[in-house]
C-alpha cells in the first residue's frame, strides 16, 4: 500500500494545451503542434514546441519560466481549493534546467566587449527562483526548494516534496516543474546532434532526435489528514520515487539501463507494489537513438511485451526541467480518466527495442502507474502514481 500523500490539484501548460482539459482533448485527438520557432532570432532552425498565446510579460526582465509556472500554478490551486493566507505549513519544491542560469546571451557578449552591461538580466535571475516566488505568492514558511538536475528535475523535485510529507516537515506541498525554451540548450542539443529536424517519434526505427519544447507542470500534494481538515477528497496518490545515478557517462545512459532500473524498482518497492501492477508506463521517450533503445528494452525486461508504454513528449516536445511535472500530471490524468492518448510520431518498429507504444487512445484499467524521467549526467528518476479503489 502506498503512503497516503494525495494529489488534490494538478495544472499544465505546454504546446499541448494550456489547462489540463485542453491538453487532454488535443491529444486524445492525436494533434501535434510543432513547428518553427518564432520566440526569438537563432541560426539554429529546428522544429519546436512552443506555447502559443502566452499573457504578456508583467515586466521586460521578467522570466518566461516564471510566467509559465503561474498559469500552471493557477490551475493546480483552483483545483485543490487551495488560496494565500491560508496558515498552512506549505513547502515548494520545483524543478527546471533554464530558469538556473544567466541565460541572456545580450548581457554576455556586451560584458565580453565593454566589461560593463546593464545588470537587468542579474536582477530577472535573482527574481527567477521558482520556488521562493510560489512560497511568497501564497505566504507560507515551510521548506522551499529549486532542484537543478538536468532533464530529471521535474521528477526529483516530486521526489523531495513526497520525502517532506512523509516526514511531516510540511502538511501539503506544491511540486512539479517549469522550462521555458532558450538559445542556450537549443544551440546545445544541435551541437550534441541529438536534436531532430523533423518532429519527433519516441520509440519508433527512424527517429531523428528529439524537439525542444516548453510549459510546466505542478502537482499539489497534501497528507491525507491534511486535507480531511479542509474537506478535500482525492483518489489520486503519488505512492513512490526512487532515483539512482549511473556513473557511467556525461551525456548517454547505460547501455543496460542499470541505474533507470534501479530508480524504478526503489519507486515501485516504496510503493509497496509489484511490476505486473503498473497499468501503464509514461515513459521519458526523447526519440534520440540512445534514450529510446536504452529506456525501450529496460521496460520490456522489467514488465513484460503486454505492458502499455507511451512518451508524452510527441505532444510536447522536451520541457527538460519541466518534463517530470508535466508528465506526472499527464500520468495522473491517465489513471483518473482511464485512458492514455497514442505514442505520438511512432510508425515503425525498431526490431533493436522489439517496444510498441500505443497507436492510439487506449483504454487503461489498473490502480497504477510509472513515470520515468533520464537525464545528462547519469540521473535517473522514477514515480509511481496510485489511485484509490471506488468503493
């Protein structure tokens, strides 16, 4: 049996959809929305999966990150009935990759030049941290935390606000991810040669490598005492996380998988369950050759050629910080609705995987669920999501 730390709210925004309904209908429909990017200037021309009329910015030196965060942010809290002031030990733990750094490449070439800029982009980046500004928004004083842990942070920051709620540093917890696209990793992954010029296809023989995208994804987790207090109900759990590094090279997985494996069975065994009870796996899915051949085959060894796999990421290309908390909403959403939306861009077979994710809306029936997450570095995040049984 899984921890009783519940999921009263959930928002997302992303090139899917902006709120969770209208992302879910865009992908039952199997819509994709990339295309070129239009967000700035770059000789990097690639597809993208942008998120379309954005409010504009409160201030010029204001983080698109942060503007993503709050829409998704708003969602969640609607959902759990959940507004500032409310006196409750609240913790904040999100995860991104862009809104860490000094990203405006203005402020750097001037400084190379002159050795004098205008400090705009220092005072938007000490404005930018994700968590303390969620934690001033609503007024609360529990923990807060930013984790920067590549294309895994979504999930690891999940990961800490399930450890805090388990250890009663805070009643309820408001986790996930934001990213928002940028010059920096889009020039980056070109320059990796992993990222596509056509739109992506986890999983499927001819993937070209994968599309960046943006948005965000926030989960609101609470004790279940906690929201007994508040009259909330919610069949929805996050039942366990494991992670695990693989040591094995900077940017690539191991080629057996052994540290997304040992994520998952640390999820899976804090959860209390067995592989033959995961209904459907999320998987992280970038279409680059090493993530799917590595990710594909680690999941047919762990739970078998019947087991329903699908990557997100065909709807909204690679959020890297955000990706962990968009995808845990998309999980959630999965079992709560009890169907999951076709792995969109597969076609064809890649005998070396022998993996075939869903061609389609398809029906799901089981208590539970895995998302998993792969990053630079060796990271390796794994969720287990649970829903409680109509009684």
């Amino acid at each position: 049996m899984c921890d009783p730390v519940l999921i009263t709210g959930m928002g997302v925004v992303s090139a899917a959809g902006s709120g969770l309904h209208e992302s879910l209908q865009s992908m039952a429909a199997g819509e994709r929305h990339a295309g070129p990017l239009t967000l700035f200037e770059s000789p990097v021309q690639l597809p993208v999966f942008e998120v379309r009329g954005l409010p504009p910015r409160q201030s010029p030196d204001r983080m698109r990150t942060m503007e993503l965060l709050e829409l998704a942010l708003a969602e969640a809290l609607a959902m759990a009935k959940l507004s500032p002031g409310s006196g409750l030990r609240i913790g904040t733990a999100l995860g991104t990759t862009v809104a860490c750094q000094l990203n405006d490449l203005n402020f750097y070439s001037t400084w190379r030049e002159t050795h004098s800029a205008p400090l705009d982009s220092v005072d938007g980046y000490l404005r930018g941290n994700l968590a303390e500004a969620v934690a001033e928004k609503l007024g609360s004083d529990g923990p807060h935390l930013v984790v920067v842990n590549a294309c895994s942070s979504g999930t690891d920051a999940i990961g800490a606000a399930l450890s805090w709620l388990n250890a009663g540093l805070c009643d309820i917890a408001i986790t996930g991810g934001a990213d928002e696209l940028n010059r920096i990793p889009l020039a980056g992954f070109k320059a990796l040669g992993v990222a596509g010029d056509q739109p992506c296809a986890p999983f499927d023989a001819n993937r070209k490598g994968l599309n960046l995208g943006e948005g965000a994804g926030v989960l609101i987790l609470e004790t279940a005492s906690s929201a007994a207090r508040r009259g909330i109900q919610s069949k929805l759990r996050v039942c366990g996380y494991g992670s695990s590094s693989d040591a094995y090279h900077l940017t690539a997985p191991h080629p057996a998988g052994e540290g997304l494996t040992r994520a998952i069975h640390a999820a899976l065994q804090q959860a209390g369950i067995q592989p033959s009870e995961i209904a459907f796996v999320n998987a992280h899915g970038t279409s680059t050759p090493d993530n799917d051949l590595v990710e594909g085959r680690a999941l047919l060894k762990l739970f078998g050629p019947d087991i329903k796999v699908l990557s997100t990421k065909g709807y909204t290309g690679h959020t890297l910080g955000a990706a962990g908390g968009i995808e845990a909403v998309f999980t959630a959403a999965g079992l709560s609705k009890g169907w999951i939306p076709g792995s969109a861009g597969f076609q064809t077979l890649d005998e070396a995987i022998g993996l075939v994710p869903t061609l389609g809306k398809t029906e799901i029936s089981g208590r539970y669920a895995l998302s998993t997450s792969l990053a630079f570095g060796g990271n390796n995040a794994a969720l287990v999501l649970g829903m409680e049984e109509s009684s």
